[in-house]
C-alpha cells in the first residue's frame, strides 16, 4: 500500500524486455515494492545506483509506457510504522487519462484532465485520486474528465511542472468508490456476494 505522496524523482536508465531500471537515491531491497509513476512493482535486482523491476504483461497492457523513461515519480510501499499523510493508494493503475488543458489560477493551476466516460463513476467530487503517483483532491466531475486544482508547492516537487495539453497519466481511481460500485452492481442484479466473493475483495485491497 501507498500514499501517493512523492518521495524521490527518480531516472529511467532503461526500460528493455520489461526490465526497467531506475536509477535512485533511494536504498532499495529485493523484493519491495515500489511505484513508478503510480504503478505497483516489484525489485527484482539491486543496483550500486538503483534498482532494478520487472513489468507483467498485465500491467504493460493497461499503463502508458511512455511514462517508463526520462524522469519518475517513485515512492516505496508503506511500512506499518509510517506516518499515513496521504490517501489509500494500492497501485493498480485502473485508466490512463490525459490532460486536456490548464488554467492558471490566482494561487495554484487547475489541471482539467479527461478519461474514459467508464471510469467517472468512480471520481468522486471531493475525493482522493492519484495522477502518475501523486495523491490529489477532485475539484469537479464532468461526463468524461474531472478538474484538480494543484497548488504552487506540488507543482515545483513533482513532474507536473513540465506537463502540458495531451500528456498521458495513470490514473487510480478512489478505492472505496470502486468496492461500493462492485458491490451495488452485485446487488442490483440480485446476485448475493458468496464468500469467494468477499475473499477476492478483501485480497484485491
């Protein structure tokens, strides 16, 4: 589990076969879990400058790969000691969105981005939503995009600096808005949830 808060820009070193390697201040082990750019992965080698993580085909098949080079956003798996100052972010990248344009305001910029119409129900105005990692608050909700408005210090310590109309983002939606829509639609079509059912909720958590 994640928080979506930033904890290091990290550097792409390559991205072949689906190994992708990063270079990194941070001191990896095998076998953490770390996101990039959002994505939940594991470290399959340690490096004297990084580290090294692997890609299923899964993952490849919904992501924007284009995010696996240049710079990224990286933050390591929670530990049951940390300090929790974000939102519940799992890593599973449910979309990828893009930005449709930007607004400055008197004291932030608002960041109009648009999605798949599918995936609104799970935006909440108000709510948690994490862009390329990072933890953000939904403004507005429309028919196929939402609005966030960032303010000046998140603009400055993460890539979101450098975006612009038509970047492409992974998008995790809010966790809870996605288990309430999972089980109202088991409800709705009078399907009663077994307990298999619970089990792969809870897993999926």
């Amino acid at each position: 589990m994640f928080t979506g808060l930033i904890r290091e820009i990290a550097t792409v070193k390559s991205y072949t076969n689906n190994i992708l390697t990063i270079r990194s201040e941070h001191k990896a082990k095998l076998g953490d879990s770390i996101a990039i750019n959002g994505v939940c992965l594991t470290v399959i080698k340690v490096n004297s400058d990084g580290f090294d993580l692997e890609l299923s085909d899964e993952t490849r098949a919904i992501i924007d790969e284009s995010k696996l080079s240049g710079q990224v956003h990286i933050e390591p798996a929670m530990q049951m000691s940390d300090r929790f100052e974000g939102h519940i972010v799992q890593g599973h990248v449910d979309c990828v969105g893009s930005v449709e344009k930007m607004v400055k305001r008197e004291n932030g910029t608002d960041f109009y981005i648009k999605v798949d119409p599918k995936y609104i129900a799970h935006i909440i105005p108000k709510g948690s939503i994490t862009i390329d990692g990072i933890s953000l608050t939904v403004n507005d909700v429309y028919d196929d995009s939402f609005r966030l408005t960032i303010i000046p210090h998140t603009l400055e310590n993460t890539l979101m600096k450098n975006y612009k109309a038509g970047t492409k983002l992974n998008i995790e939606t809010d966790v809870f808005a996605r288990y309430i829509d999972h089980i109202l639609a088991h409800r709705s079509s009078k399907k009663s949830l077994s307990w298999d059912d619970v089990d792969k909720i809870q897993m999926s958590y």
